[in-house]
C-alpha cells in the first residue's frame, strides 16, 4: 500500500512536471511568434 501511495504521488509530480514544461513551451512560443511578427513589422 505504501509502495502504490509512493507510485502515485510520483506519477503526479512527473505529471505535473510534465504540465510545467508544456506550458513553458507554448509561453516561449507565443513570445516568439510576438517577436517574429514585431521584426517583419519593422521590416515593411
């Protein structure tokens, strides 16, 4: 019981881990697309 108790609680903090880092990934992307958009702006 306490080696599933222990699995689980793993499995959420890999999870959460996991969420963290999506949500950095399309964070850093929507900056990008700002910046990328903001550089052809300036180019026209």
């Amino acid at each position: 019981m306490l080696y599933l108790g222990k699995s689980i609680r793993i499995n959420i903090y890999l999870w959460f881990t996991m969420a963290i880092r999506l949500y950095n990934m399309i964070e850093i992307k929507k900056i990008a697309e700002k910046y990328s958009y903001d550089i052809h702006a300036i180019n026209y």
